[in-house]
C-alpha cells in the first residue's frame, strides 16, 4: 500500500513559527506532526509516501528522506493552492495504475485501525462523528450502512458523521477521472478544487463506498488545537520515561506528562504538566505548564502557560521582590 499525504499548505495560522518552518515539521509531543502521521501509517504497512509539496518542500524532503531512508518516496510540487482535489490530481502519474491508495491529510493526527482499513475490499472514508457537522464534509448513509451522497460543509447536515482526512481508494483510476472531470468542467467548491466532489463524482459511476470510523481525530492545524493534540500524546508516554526526568532534574519539580529533549538544561524550576522542551534548550527559575519549546531555547525567571517558542528563542521575565502586609491581596500578570 502507498500513501499520499498534502504538506504544501502556507500554515498561515500557524504564524510566526511557520515563517521559519514548515507546519509539518512543527513539534507536538516531542517530535515534528508528519512524524506522528507516518510512524503510525508505517506500523500498518505503508511502503512508500507521495508529498505534494509547496511552501520550504526542500526542507520537507530533506527531513523525511533523513528519517524514513527506506521508505519509496515522491515528491510532488503544488504551484497553486487550488485545494485538496488538485493535489491530488498532480499525483496522477505516480499512482494511476495502483490497485489501492491510502490519501491522508498533513496536519492531523488520525487513531484508527489502518491494518484493517487496508484489508477493505471497497473504498472507504474515515468518519467520526461531531456536534456541530456544519464546519465539515458530512456522509449521508444508505440503510445498509454504504455511502449514498457526500456533502461539503452542509447548512443542515444530514448526519453528524464528519469526513476526517483518511480516505482508503479501492479504484485509484476512477477517481482520477473523477478529479479530471471536476477539473476539465471548472467545478469548484467555496472557490477550490474538492476531492469530495471527485468521490461524488464516483458515487454516480457506481463505485461502492463504506464509512470507516476513525477512533481519535488530533488537528494540529492551529495554535489552540495543537495544544490539546500536545496533551492527548503527552499522556501515551510510558511512567518509566516520566520518572526518569524527575531522577535527572532533583533540585526542579517535574509534573508528568512531559518530553525533555537531549542536552537540555532544567534549574530550580517547574515543569509540566503538557511541557515539550526541544534538544539543549535551558530553563531556569521558571514555571512552564502547556509550553511547547523547540531546541535551543533558552527560558529564565518567568512563569510561562499555553506558549508556543520557537528554535534558539530567548525569554527572560522579571524576579520580584513583596513586603506583604495581614489580609493584602496581589494581583500580578
């Protein structure tokens, strides 16, 4: 099984940090998000990942070739930021005559079964289900459970089950036609080429399709998600792990869970819960609680709370000295 996984988005809400960086090699749970994404397609069976690349590609190649040397890679770049669809599309020479395909999107981290997705002899759409499907593309279900009409971002949804970025084709080709037909005809949804219109598309040329629930939907598409995505893998790690940054700091108190990266240098401080600290980083007189650093980052004297610091960054606060009187009340911050 191959995969194709669209990385070449801007990461706009990601700003500053993606001025610097790509949004797929930002860290979560103390390693880059793509990561997360193919070490868990790997484990199911993955051999080889087609990225359609745009914004620093270079940087993105360079990093998983390093990573993944013996995975089949591919590189695909996207001039335009036409939507899903389109990216799609351009990978049409590469996996046109697969027998199967998984596509997979950049930025959000899926918990399923993908050994037994892989074994479905039919195409299947990950699923979860939502309070509010308005925001997403929603399944409308036949009575036997298959897929009987997509919907993109309905006003009055007919279920609650969201398309989550996990799509498994069983006829690659097909919908390769279905792209090029939506294409070649100018159809556009909200302005942008949408795979959901190509699998519409295919829906009306008879190709069967089944919901695949997918058990954990992770987005690290901005700030406030990527911190809820931080906490939820934080709290994976093993206790043994947890112990033994507590053994390696004594003098700092390190409240689990937490992911300390080689070199790093922690005194007379508390860390954590939901703290990432990057390689060789220095943290001193701080309290960091939700704080995702990367490396090199150097953080003094301050109390810090759901902040994101980039590579070689430097925050300093302010130590305060208080003459407090009986039945005072202080308000700093």
């Amino acid at each position: 099984m191959r995969a194709i996984i669209p990385v070449a988005g801007l990461g706009s809400r990601m700003r500053p940090h993606t001025h610097t960086h790509p949004k797929v090699l930002l860290t979560v749970a103390g390693k880059p998000m793509l990561e997360h994404i193919l070490d868990s397609l790997i484990d199911a069976g993955i051999t080889g990942v087609t990225l359609v690349v745009g914004y620093m590609g270079d940087r993105i190649e360079a990093h998983v070739r390093k990573r993944y040397p013996d995975l089949e890679w591919n590189f695909v770049p996207q001039e335009e930021m036409l939507g899903l669809g389109h990216a799609i599309s351009i990978t049409k020479e590469i996996h046109k005559d697969d027998k199967d395909l998984l596509i997979i999107l950049g930025d959000t981290i899926l918990r399923a079964d993908f050994k037994k997705l892989f074994a479905s002899n039919k195409t299947a759409i990950g699923v979860k289900d939502v309070e509010d499907p308005r925001r997403f593309g929603v399944v409308e279900l036949n009575e036997d459970g298959t897929i009987r009409k997509m919907h993109e971002k309905p006003e009055v949804p007919p279920s609650n089950l969201a398309i989550v970025g996990a799509y498994k084709m069983n006829n690659p080709a097909l919908m390769y036609a279905g792209l090029d037909h939506i294409i070649q005809n100018d159809i556009r949804t909200k302005k942008e080429f949408q795979l959901t219109d190509a699998l519409e598309w295919m829906l009306g040329q008879g190709e069967q399709m089944v919901p695949f629930r997918i058990d954990g939907w992770l987005d690290c598409g901005k700030p406030e998600t990527l911190f809820e995505t931080n906490r939820e893998l934080l709290g994976e790690l093993s206790e043994s792990n947890q112990r033994e940054y507590q053994e390696r700091y004594p003098d700092s108190v390190i409240i689990s869970p937490v992911s300390i990266g080689e070199g790093t240098e922690i005194v007379d401080s508390v860390i954590g819960p939901n703290v990432v600290l990057g390689r060789n980083s220095k943290v001193k007189r701080s309290i960091l609680e939700d704080i995702i650093a990367g490396d090199n980052a150097q953080i003094t004297h301050i109390m810090l709370r759901e902040s994101l610091i980039g590579a070689n960054a430097e925050v300093e606060g302010r130590g305060l000295s208080l003459n407090i009187g009986d039945h005072s009340t202080i308000s700093i911050g």
